[in-house]
C-alpha cells in the first residue's frame, strides 16, 4: 500500500486529466462473460477514484479482447455508473454505415445526456477476412471513403445533408440532435490533421504508434482551427501502463501482454496468457523485434519507476488527457495498477470531487 502517499502528492494547476481505456481482456481460463463483468467493476472503480472518462475499444476476431461492440458495452457501462464519461476509442467507421452509428450514440446520448463520447477511428481494427466479413465486401477503401463517412455522420448528427441530396430526407432518430462529444483517433499524422481542421479533439495512440506520437502532436496543433466546440486543441494520448508494488512485480506481470502480441503479430491471436506461461516462454530475437518497439513505449513498473514515466510522457506530449490502458491476466492486479496510478498523478476521488 502507499499509505499516506496520495496527500503528499503536489498536483499542479494544468496537470491533465486522467482516463481508461479498457479492450475487455479475456485471460485463459476466464470467458468473454466474465471479462464483461469486469468492465463494470473497473469503470465503477475508475469513476470513485477520479478518472475523467472509461473508453472501450473495437476489436473483432480477437480472442483475448471482448469488447467488440462499443455501443452495446457503453450502454451498459453509463447504466452502471453515474458520472464517468463513457465512449468508444473508437468505433472504426469504416465498418459501419454512419447513419446506424449516428442512431447508436444519439440513443446513448438521450438515454446519458452530457456523458458519451464518440472516438472515431479509420482502420478496421482487425484482419482483412474479417474486414471484409463486417463490411460485407472485399473491396478496398479508397482515400476518399473515410471523409465521406465522416461528413455523412456529421450529417446526420446535425440534420445539415444539403437540398437535394439523396439522405435529405431521412432523419436519425434518435441521432438528430443529440450529438454526443466528437473525437478523432490516429495512430499517424492523417486523423490529426483532420481533427485539426475540423476543431475537434484528438486522441493519439502512443501506446502501439510511438514513433509517431510527436510529430502527430505537432501537426494536429499547427492545423488547429477554432470550433464552436473547441477554442484551443485539445490532445489526449493513449499509454500502457502496469503498476504494482516494485519493479519486479510489474515485470512479470506485464509478460502475458508481450507474449500476447508476439502471438496476434504472427497470426495466432490467443486469449490473455497467465504471468506463469509468459515467464516460462523463451523469446526468440524475431519475437523481440517483434514488439520491442511498442514494449519501449509502456510505462511498467513500481510507483516510483510509474509515476517517472507517466511525468515525462506528459513533459514530452504537453498532452491535457492520459488515458490509460493496462492489459494483465488478473483482474485484482488490472484493478491494483489503475489504484496506484490514481495515487501517485493525485486523483480526486469522486466524493471528493
């Protein structure tokens, strides 16, 4: 425990916000069942602690990530909670007609007004047998696709579709005014350029895109033009982080997320290996080619090790939101680093809010 430590904690005026990004990690053993439930028990343990807002991820064929399905999941994520932001980092428009992603979240924003998010995303976020699946084609997506997508969403948000146009007369329902707050994901320069342009937030995900994280940043506030949602950028960065007691303790159990990600870059995605499995696995130097890159970019360790790496990620980004995702077998020891992190950036409790 860090006994007494959250009150020696000095929080500065402009220090960021800090949030949760939650894949729903299946661990072997455990099922897709239980892995649901679990998400209910960490964003009500996120909103007591002082967390901003609990993000959850599309991600399809995968079997150690169950949360597939965002707007189900948000759903019933806000009905458990009652006043965490909740949304979608993202929801990967490309394999959706943006009319039902519009009645989706406009039904989520009436049903939790002033508290959905929808983080939008480019890629499929899944292989190309599957892409294809969803999409019902294996046609590619050609570069006009995704702005098209966008401005239809936009569209239907706002009932703005032009005189003539075919959707002019078709309105979402719900969906037509009941826009939920609009963010843009990227892992390159692309979405922060757009988001840029359109005013919107933006949110990078450093956590498998590293390199690109600065200079992202960079072109995202130059493109920045004011909205009538935003008057300055506003950027959040994504970042695994595993806290525990020590150093040691947060290296083993950051061993299953490394062996999991050797397994899904070679095609053979598997539930969430347990810490014993991932200690025994001798890593080749290809496996560690592998994921060496994205290791590098996870803040891992004890409080002292964490609370180091989280300080210079925000030095370096001048982000105003983390979000945090931690990806390990055991739910008390996924629950334990979110606590610990809670402490160390000084998070106000939400009672104490």
């Amino acid at each position: 425990m860090l006994a007494g430590f959250a009150r020696l904690v000095c929080v500065p005026a402009n220090a960021p916000r800090f949030s949760v990004l939650d894949l729903a990690p299946v661990g072997e053993g455990s099922s897709p069942a239980q892995a649901l439930a679990n998400s209910v028990e960490l964003i009500q343990l996120a909103e007591r602690l002082g967390f901003h807002r609990h993000w959850v991820a599309e991600h399809h064929n995968m079997p150690g990530i169950a949360s597939s399905n965002p707007p189900v999941l948000i759903a019933h994520l806000a009905a458990h909670t009652q006043t965490i932001r909740v949304g979608s980092g993202g929801v990967m428009l490309p394999n959706h007609a943006p009319l039902v992603v519009a009645e989706q979240f406009g039904a989520l924003e009436a049903l939790h007004p002033g508290r959905i998010d929808l983080g939008i995303g480019r890629a499929p976020g899944t292989d190309p047998a599957t892409a294809a699946a969803l999409r019902r084609t294996a046609d590619p997506l050609s570069a006009e696709d995704f702005p098209q997508q966008l401005a239809e969403l936009i569209a239907w948000f706002r009932g703005e579709f032009p005189e003539g146009h075919p959707y002019a007369g078709i309105t979402a329902v719900p969906g037509a005014g009941y826009e939920p707050e609009l963010w843009l994901l990227g892992s390159s320069d692309y979405s922060a350029q757009v988001a840029g342009m359109l005013g919107w937030p933006f949110a990078f995900a450093h956590h498998f895109s590293p390199r690109n994280t600065l200079p992202a940043l960079e072109l995202y506030r130059a493109r920045f033009a004011p909205s009538k949602r935003l008057e300055k950028p506003y950027a959040m960065v994504a970042v695994s982080v595993i806290c525990a007691e020590d150093d040691e303790r947060a290296r083993y159990l950051a061993g299953p997320q490394k062996l999991s990600m050797v397994r899904l870059r070679s095609g053979m995605p598997t539930r969430l290996p347990t810490p014993e499995e991932a200690a025994r696995h001798e890593f080749t130097p290809t496996e560690e080619a592998l994921v060496g890159g994205l290791a590098g970019s996870a803040v891992i360790g004890g409080p002292e090790t964490v609370k180091a790496g989280l300080e210079k990620l925000i030095a370096d980004t001048q982000a105003d939101e983390i979000m945090i995702t931690t990806m390990v077998h055991g739910h008390e020891d996924r629950l334990r680093s979110y606590e610990l992190v809670a402490e160390l950036m000084g998070l106000r409790a939400a009672t104490e809010a």
